[in-house]
DNA sequence: GTGGTCTAGACCACG
DNA sequence: GTGGTCTAGACCACT
C-alpha cells in the first residue's frame, strides 16, 4: 500500500518511485510479483495517471521492474547497473546531503549514526509468510 | 572558499547555503567572522549577486548569519531555534532520504553506516590553526 | 483579498505575507485550502510574479504553506516549529518593539493594551458561514 | 548608558533612537539634562560619528531633543507634536505590527496582553533620587 | 497550467 | 562601500 503525503517536499512521482523501491528492498514485494496497474493505481491515489506512468517508467529504467507488454509490469530479478564509480559517486552524494540535512539540528553524531543504522535494518529483506 | 560544481543537482543557491553551513559547522568560520560580501562573492563564483543575496538571507532566516545593512554580514551567535518535536521529524525525514538514496546501491548496511560516521567526524569542530 | 498599501512602510513581501498570515490565523483560510497562484496573486495585485513567489516562499519555510509544484499552495497544517525559548526571544523582541513605536504617543497605558487586546480578539478564529 | 547589539536587527541609528526615547520616557533623563556629545557618544559605542548625528537628529525632528548650538543637546519639554488623527494612526500600525510578529507564536491571548502591560507599566516615569 | 531558479539591472537605506 | 527590495524576462520540472 502506498501512501502519498500531501506535506511531503518530494513530487509525487518521486513519492510513488520510492515507495515502490522500499517495498521491494523490503522483501514486500518478491521477484516476478505484478505491480497494480497504472490506471488502478491513479484511481486508488487520486493523481494523474500520467504520474504514475512516470514513476513506473523511472523505476523499469533503473531496473527494479519489467515491462511485459500487454501483461502489466513485474518486479525485475535484481542485477547491477550501474558503474562502480557511478555507485561510489552516489553514495558519497548521498553522505554529502544527508549530513548537510542534519548538520543544524545538533544532534550528537552518534544518535543520527544509531538512526541511519535503525533504519537500513528495518530495510532488510524479510522473507514474506 | 566556496566552489560552485555546475554538474550538481543542487541549486546555485542551495550549494552556497551548504558550504556556508559546513564552514560554520566545522569552525572554519567562527562566530563573529565577516563573511565575503554579496557583490564579491558573486563576482568569484561568477554567478548572479540576486543568487548569493538569496543563499544569505537563508542562512540568516534559518539563524546561522546576522545581517547589519552597511556593515555586512556575520556569523551568528548558535542558538536553539527549533522545538524538539521539529528537530526529530527534520531528522526522520534526512534518515528517510538518506535510506532512499542508498537503496539501490547495493552496498552493505555496515559501509553505509561507516561512511556516515566518517563524514559526521570529519566535520566535528577543528580549532583554527 | 488582499490589498497592498503603497504608503505602507512595509514593503510588498512583507504585506503579503502579513496579509496571508492573518487570513489563516482568523481562519478564512482553513488547512487544505488553495492559495491564488504566484501569477494570479501577481496579476490582481499589480505586482512582479517574483515579489509573490518571494512573500509564499516565505511562509513556506514558516511552515504555514505546503508548495506543490505543478499544483499549486496550500494551507499547511500546523506543528510548533520553534523551540519555546526561541519563542520566548520573539515575543519579547515584539513587545519591546511594540513598546518603542507608541512611546511616544502620550496614550495612556490602558489604551493601550486595550488596542491590544481587541486586536487579537478580532483575529481568533471565527467559523466561516 | 546605551548597548548596540549586534544581533539586534534595528540599524544602530535606530537603536540609539529607541534607547534615548525610552530613558527619556523611563525618567532616567529628565527635562533639561545633557546629553553626550556626537563624538563622545560614537567613540564610546564604538560606531561611527555620522550615525549618532544622525540619531540625534532624529530625536530632535521629534521633539525629545532641544539643539542648544555651541552647548550641545538637551532633553526638551515634553509637548504634543503630532496630530490627534497622526498618532491613531501610529498606533494602529504599532498595534498591526505587533500582532502581525507574536501570531504564528502560539501564545493565549492573555500572556500577549500581560507581557504588553508589564511593559509598559515598567516603563512609566520615575523619580530620580 | 503550476511553482522554482537564475539572470540582469535599477533603486533605496545604512554606515 | 554594504545589504534589501522590486521589476523584467527567461528556462526548467511537475501535473
């Protein structure tokens, strides 16, 4: 189930690209499962299909999902795309903002640490029932 | 010294504000220090005085800077402006981000972590030499 | 409605930020509502786009407007932002301020805060028909 | 004895206005007493001479001061030099500023009032010793 | 259509 | 000289 969040800076394209993105990382949705539709999905979000179709589109070029033409799409078994120069480079622009996000809320380094942490093991894949 | 990356996806404005942060945050600006004026540092970064006229307000919004007309403009006094409520949902949505921007990396959850701690470390406090 | 004074000392932004302020706080804006877009505001007040884009930027970062790219402004729900003794510090610059502009006036005390309180008893909510 | 804050975001002219006005009005400067001269008053706030002058003149235009040329300045006979419908209208600005500065501070209405009455009670004229 | 960003250039008050 | 404000017009991404 997703949720948009009317609050949220993110578009709602970028809402919907990385709902989708936890919820396979998560193990919620398995390799080979179907997503919703793009016009059911619209309809249960209340946006524009057209939003919706962007989002998936952003996610099957990133690799997380297939397109099977006329079926719907299905999430892609996971292979790496990108360079490992590409990757080192967006983590470090990932470190980059993500310090300077909480670098005026003093925090001692080792509470925002113990977060970061928290919250990648949440992500850990879980095998579903 | 405040380097403007035009392949960066964040805005003129927003790089200026984080560099400004990060000095400040790291003591390579104490308070009290002047900084570079509107017009001068336009002209170094060779980008419009409107733009830099618009990273400084925010800074000065957001409390890091005291601007004096005639005078210039000033690293500010620190002081607590957000309630603690605000602070853990601004901290929330970093660790949000940060998780989303990673997640498709591929990167064990144990290099993450390091190479947050490591940037939070390196711009802890330094005495000016 | 808002109306821009041109003999007022405030300047344009300001104005309407004050004006966007009041309109929530006396409820004639409820949370969710839409706000007249950047180039309507702009058009009706007779004024440049940027100058309204500035006074809504403003009260976004305030926390009173949530931006919506490509659907517009809107009413924010509200959370206390500010940390009771950053509160404490802008009641107090207010008041003295406050104090400062009718010093001089030769009105008597009771007058006074009696011109006070009426005012922020005309701003408290009042139900829209 | 006057303090120029540094944070403070009235322009020094300003502060040196608001300062003078208030001792005066506080009894601390009775009618009749001399003031500092221009450049002791700058050497000792540590501003420029031009900006107590300008202050100065200020305080003069308003009648809280008596040019005395060759002697300096004095703290004039308190008289009404505004027009009834002049000083409404201060007022009622004073009054709009105000609550346009406590109104996204979350304060009941009886704390604002309180805090203004204190004030000003605070400030009502004393006899020196 | 929406808001967001940047550039360019003008004018003001302050020190 | 300083910062602050406003105007004008362009370009971008999002819906």
């Amino acid at each position: 189930m997703i949720q948009i969040a009317t609050g949220d800076p993110r578009s709602i394209t970028q809402q919907i690209v990385d709902a989708v993105r936890r919820q396979i990382a998560a193990g919620e949705l398995a390799v080979g499962d179907q997503l919703p539709s793009v016009r059911g999905l619209a309809q249960q979000l209340m946006v524009n299909p057209n939003t919706v179709a962007k989002a998936y589109g952003e996610l099957s070029s990133e690799g997380w999902l297939d397109a099977r033409p006329g079926l719907g799409l299905y999430v892609a078994t996971p292979r790496q795309r990108l360079s490992d120069s590409e990757r080192e480079r967006r983590l470090d622009d990932a470190v980059q903002r993500f310090v300077s996000d909480v670098i005026g809320l003093a925090f001692p380094a080792e509470t925002l640490v113990a977060r970061v942490s928290e919250e990648l093991d949440a992500l850990r894949p879980k095998k579903r029932a």
